[in-house]
C-alpha cells in the first residue's frame, strides 16, 4: 500500500512513516508539509492512502482532503489531526474522509485507521466514537469530559485503582468523579452505569468481553 503522508512537522511525520514502512510494510511515497500540484501527477495515480493533518501553514488539510477527493477519489483519506472536536469530525467526514484519528489517540489506532481504509472500511478513534456517542445522549450532557472517561472504564467493569493507573491520578480522584458520576446519573453502582452504557449505545457487549479478556 503506497501511502502520502502531509504534517507540518517533521518530527511527526519521521516517526509515522517509521512505523508504517519498519513494522508493517507499507510504502511512505511522499512525505512533506504540502502536497504539489494536482493535476497531471504520477504521484496521486500510484496513491492508494494519504494521511492529512487539518492545521497546515500553507493549505488546510480540509481543502487538500477536498481536492484529492474531487481529482483522484480512488485515493483513502485519513484525517490525523490534535482536534478532537465533533465539529472537525462531521466536517472531515462531509468532505469525505474515511477516517479520523486524533493525535492523542495511541499509534496502534493510526495503524488502526490504515488497516481500515485497506479493507475499504471506515475508522474512527476511540476517543473519537465516544464522543459522538454521548453527544447523542442527553442524559450524559452533565458530566464532565474527565468524568466521561471514568464513566466508560467503571461501566467496563474497573475498580477506581486500575483507573486511576490508566488515567494517571490519584485513587482518591477517581472515588469523588465515581460519587459525581452517581450522583448526576442517578446512579447506585458499576453495574447499573453498565446497563446504562449498553441500553445508550455506548458500550456493546464485545466491549465488555474485551476488558474480560485483557
């Protein structure tokens, strides 16, 4: 697979075509801040995956996502990108992105997302589905974004120590976010936020069978 990769830093994008040629065999073809032209481009025809930021100095990765899709729409688009905001996502994906994942998402989820486009499916980062998935939801419009995230690990199943190791904090933070979480939900124990995931489409059971399983 013949990948483009398009970041304003080279740190980034050294590290990302690394990863992609050394442990998984795809090929990094073209690496730079900006894309050349587009028409007439033997580089586009030998494409199949181009990896864009959003913020670039030059062209938004909106736009270079918007031409590439009206030129060479044979090519997979994955949006790699710091914003994690629902409005860039629904954007992104208006435009015809195949993917998005956000920059603090684990790498695996990147190899995620090309792995993906590969099969023709689509991806979205974890952190990304979540909140699209309570932005549907009304009763979950009062947690915080931290307490969405205790949220989903206690509804998986966690006790707060093994949070707090996952999110870094205290033990103790983790029981006072528990007590907000019980409190806004209406809520009397992990169990009852498990139903309340499942029944909302949050959570389905091959996500519980994953933590059962790690």
């Amino acid at each position: 697979m013949n990948i483009i990769l398009i970041d304003d830093h080279e740190v980034i994008r050294d590290g990302i075509k690394g990863l992609i040629e050394q442990e998984f065999g795809w090929q990094v073809i073209y690496s730079a801040s900006q894309l050349p032209n587009y028409n007439g481009n033997d580089l586009f025809d030998n494409t199949d995956v181009a990896i864009l930021d959003i913020s670039l100095k030059i062209e938004s990765g909106f736009s270079i996502l918007q031409k590439i899709k009206s030129f060479y729409p044979h090519i997979k688009c994955v949006m790699l990108s710091m914003y994690d905001h629902i409005g860039y996502v629904s954007k992104a994906l208006e435009l015809g992105a195949d993917s998005y994942v956000t920059k603090t998402a684990a790498t695996k989820e990147l190899m995620a997302a090309l792995g993906a486009v590969e099969n023709g499916d689509n991806y979205l980062s974890s952190d990304i589905s979540n909140s699209l998935a309570f932005s549907k939801n009304n009763s979950f419009n009062g947690l915080t974004d931290r307490e969405k995230e205790v949220f989903l690990h206690l509804s998986k199943g966690l006790p707060p120590k093994k949070i707090s190791k996952v999110l870094n904090t205290m033990p103790k933070t983790i029981m006072v976010h528990r007590t907000n979480i019980y409190n806004k939900l209406g809520a009397s124990s992990q169990f009852e936020l498990l139903r309340l995931a499942l029944a909302e489409g949050i959570l389905d059971v091959e996500d519980i069978l994953n933590v059962s399983q790690n």
